[in-house]
C-alpha cells in the first residue's frame, strides 16, 4: 500500500508491533552489538572515506565539492557537506531559524500531504517518534505558527488542484505528491521555482542537494526533500545471499565494490553462475534456484544505475536534449544501447536467469529471496524495513545490501525511485516568506532531531553485518536522481523511452533498441523540445 511506504513513521509503527511480538528491540539490538559496533567503527570510517573519494558529502554531479557557506540564499553557490547517515551531528546554531528570533504571529502553514504520519502529534512511543512529535512542537512555538496537515489524494494531485492553482487559489502552503506527479506541474507552470523563496537556505547541509541539482529544469528546480520525508529510503539496491556466494566460491560483491570493480558485467556473471536445478527435475521451475529475483522493470533500475542519463543538457545545441539521439542526423548513443543489450541477458537471454518477468509478481519475487532461491534481488531500501522485514528477520540465509552496479569505477548511481514523495509550492502561495522560514526549520531540525535516531534504529534491528552499514552508508552520499524519472510521466511520449526503448527491449523478444529509437525518437525529440521550450 504507497499510502503507508513512504514514510519513516509508518517503519516506527512496525517496530512496535515487532516488539510486542517478541521481536528483539531496538535497545535490546543495541546492547547486544555494543562491541561488535566498537570494532565496526574502523571498517566505517573507512567507507566513509572511500564515499568521499566517490562523491564526497556534498559532491555535486558537475564534480564541485562541497565547501561551508554562510549564505542565506537559494539555489547558486558553493553546498554546505553533510555529515554521514551514521555520524554524530553537532547542530550549527547560528543557522538554526528558530535562534533568529523571527516571530510568524501565528501563522497558519498548511501542507498537504497523502500520509499524516510525519506531521501527526501523537507518537507511537518510539525514541525517533518522541523527537519528531517534539520537534514539531518546538518549531511551531518557537516559531509561534501552526502547522496543519490536510489530506491530499495519493497520485491526484494535478488533478485535484490544477483548477485552484490556476484561479490564484491558496489551497496549501506546499504539496507533497511524489516525483513521478511533479513534471504535471512543472509542465503548467504551477510550482514555485524553489530558488526564489525566500528564507530557504538550500546551500546548508540540512537540505537535499542532490535532489535540487539533479532535477533542475532549465537552469529552476521545483522539488524539496529534506529528513522528514528520508530519500535514502526510496533509493534502489541490491539485497545479496551471502551464503550463495560462499558456496560459488566467489569474490565478496563488498569487496567489488569498494575496489570500484561493482559492474552490471560482474553482476550478471554472478547472477549467472547461482542459476541451480536443485530439484533435479527437467526444466526450471518453482523449486530451482535463480540468479535473480526481480520483475522486469528490474532492468530499468539498473539502466539508470549505470549513470547514462536518459535527458540531458547539450552544450552545443544550447537546449535538454533526448540523451540515445539528440538530433535526427545524430548517431545512435552506442553506450545506451550496448546496456539495454546487456540486460537482454536478464530479461531474455538469461535462460531462466529469473524464475519470471511478471512485472505485478513482487511479492512472489520476494519469497524466491527470502526462501535462498536467488542470488540477488533488487529493491527499494524501504523495503528491506517494512514489505521484505518479516521475510528477511526469518530468512535462514545470511544477507546483504549493495548499491546499484555501475559501468566501471568507484562513483555508484544510487537512483532514488520516483514513488517517493516530494515537497512542491504551488505558484498560488503568496506568502512564500513565512514558507520558507516554516520549511527550513523542519529541514534543519529533522536532520539534526530526528533523522539519526531513525536511521540508527533501523539499521540495528534489521542488518545482519557490519558491511550493510557501511553500504548504506555509500548509497546515502551518492543519491542519485534521473529528472527523466519525474518528467517523463507526464507525457506518454517522453515514458515510451522508459516503457518501450528500455524495459521494452530488455524484457521482449521482439523489441531492439535501436530500432524502438528509430520509431520514437521524432515523437520523444517533439515532447522534449515542448517541455523543456517553456
């Protein structure tokens, strides 16, 4: 159910219900691996190191570095670095918008929202919980505002309020629908550019910057995250048998990662070597063990895990551009092509590589894992903490987490899914002042406040080594966003590239990728001049 995926609060739920089942809890976890994380300090410290030489805290995808900022402005300007998911976060007081002394006079901040879980006052008892419900308050009295949460229509947004938008209707003072809804409004011209809000210090390291970067559209960007809405949790991995690996007698995938040696090649050789008939009947079927446990927009993750973009800005052309073949007289993207025919290996060459190519089939993919049926499964790290959790808590196997794999080397594309929510201002909000004193404050304290309380918890009670930590820990600092993701839906046009061209081609024995581009692209070049010409 998205309703109830998305969120942090809904994790802390289950927690509870764990607990009362009998499952260990937190604390218990916690004083358990006391020592065992004494000695984890070193291996973590490590990996933080080789994250900073990937993409540092802060590393933007142009290659600048983050370097501390005084600014109080949006957008342009040199990033503030982010502490690590598992690092002691001191607070910089002097950024924090409640010492400032600004006094709202009761100013009611509306957000809408499909999922009252981050903004309801009541909690479930939970250390993290506690400090979000207390954070909340500390903001509005500090603030003296209120904050209101409205329910909104999961995935009908544009719909609900495009009307009232456009008639200079304050419905709310931001939006939450998730990425996939965003390029609607971006497309009518109904969001605020982010940018130009002021009191919204994007520079400072509580705020997502990679988000910010990475989807701007024409030099603008109209999405905000920050920790009360956790991106890490919707970024896409790996989860790996490690007891499968033992057996094959094969390198360590943690190791491969680290040496930057983690592939899409090296992936699909290991998937293929874990392929077993362990029923000794003729043919592959429901008690064999596969490669890879995963639908067929599996090979769409991992498309875009290979850092190609799909759209991209042309230098000479002067215009966003459809990245597989940016003109008519333009050659054919060779390196886009040759990844989509590598995952023909899986979608269709794979010989049963996957037990199947159902793409509704999830749950059944899930069981394969969990029951040491398939060597990898790909996911949504949420969902290693919620969907998978009494699957991966029972699973008698040992496991692991990795980032996506990459074309080569040490910067790994952590692709954030685009079912995850995201926070938008509707052009109607005139009061984009006291929004944006509103929005910092819940960014700066959520990341101080309340985020490590809910990463530690959840690493804790459901990682089984030391190495899941620190892969975490690298898919956090290298977030990665595809603007296609978010814009591409809202053209049927522009989702071709994604539906046909990619999974299309991977998952269909009749498709080829460039001959699905050659019939597109005339349609998918029009959508993207539409788009990105306003």
């Amino acid at each position: 159910n998205l309703f109830r995926v998305l969120n942090p609060a809904v994790l802390l739920d289950k927690y509870n219900t764990n607990t009362a089942a009998g499952f260990i809890s937190a604390q218990e976890r916690k004083e358990e691996n006391n020592m065992k994380k004494f000695y984890r300090i070193g291996a973590l410290a490590m990996s933080l190191i080789i994250a900073a030489s990937v993409c540092g805290c802060g590393t933007k995808k142009d290659g600048s570095k983050g370097g501390k900022t005084d600014s109080n402005s949006s957008g342009s300007g040199v990033h503030a670095e982010k502490a690590g998911l598992f690092d002691e976060r001191k607070p910089d007081e002097s950024k924090d918008p409640l010492k400032k002394g600004i006094d709202l006079d009761g100013y009611e901040f509306v957000i809408m929202d499909f999922n009252e879980s981050p903004w309801t006052r009541t909690s479930n008892g939970s250390q993290a919980d506690n400090a979000r419900v207390e954070m909340l308050k500390k903001i509005e009295d500090e603030l003296n505002c209120t904050i209101t949460y409205k329910y909104s229509p999961y995935s009908k947004y544009f719909s609900t309020y495009q009307t009232s938008i456009m008639s200079g209707k304050k419905v709310a003072d931001v939006l939450t629908p998730t990425m996939y809804e965003v390029g609607a409004f971006i497309n009518s011209g109904l969001a605020v550019d982010v940018n130009k809000i002021p009191n919204l210090n994007l520079n400072n390291e509580y705020w997502n910057h990679a988000l910010v970067d990475m989807t701007a559209v024409n030099g603008k960007s109209y999405m905000l995250n920050c920790d009360i809405y956790p991106h890490w949790l919707g970024t896409l991995n790996i989860n790996f048998n490690k007891n499968i690996i033992k057996e094959l007698g094969l390198e360590s995938p943690y190791e491969l990662v680290k040496k930057g040696e983690w592939t899409i090649d090296k992936y699909i050789e290991y998937a293929k070597a874990a392929k077993k008939d362990l029923d000794g009947v003729a043919g592959f079927g429901n008690k064999d063990r596969y490669g890879i446990a995963g639908t067929g927009w599996g090979t769409s993750y991992l498309f875009h895990g290979s850092g190609i973009p799909v759209l991209k800005y042309d230098n000479d052309l002067k215009k966003v551009v459809f990245n597989f073949k940016p003109t008519k007289t333009s050659p054919v993207n060779e390196q886009a092509i040759n990844v989509i025919n590598k995952l023909k290996d899986i979608g269709i060459n794979g010989e049963n590589l996957t037990p199947t190519l159902d793409t509704d089939d999830y749950t059944t993919q899930q069981k394969y894992f969990a029951n040491g049926q398939a060597l990898f499964f790909t996911t949504m790290t949420r969902t290693i903490f919620l969907e998978m959790s009494d699957f991966l808590r029972n699973m008698k196997d040992d496991w692991g987490i990795l980032p996506l794999p990459n074309l080569g080397g040490k910067e790994y594309n952590c692709l954030v899914d685009n079912n995850m929510a995201t926070m938008i201002v509707p052009i109607s909000n005139k009061d984009l002042d006291k929004t944006g004193t509103i929005l910092d404050a819940i960014a700066y304290h959520s990341y101080y406040d309340y985020e490590p309380l809910f990463a530690q918890w959840l690493a804790d009670t459901y990682f089984r080594d030391d190495e899941s930590y620190e892969m975490l820990e690298l898919i956090y600092q290298n977030m990665y966003y595809d603007i296609f993701m978010a814009v591409g839906t809202s053209d049927k046009r522009l989702w071709d590239i994604e539906s046909e061209i990619i999974v299309g081609s991977a998952t269909n024995k009749g498709y080829d990728p460039a001959q699905a581009i050659a019939k597109l692209e005339d349609s998918i070049r029009t959508a993207v001049d539409e788009f990105y010409g306003k």
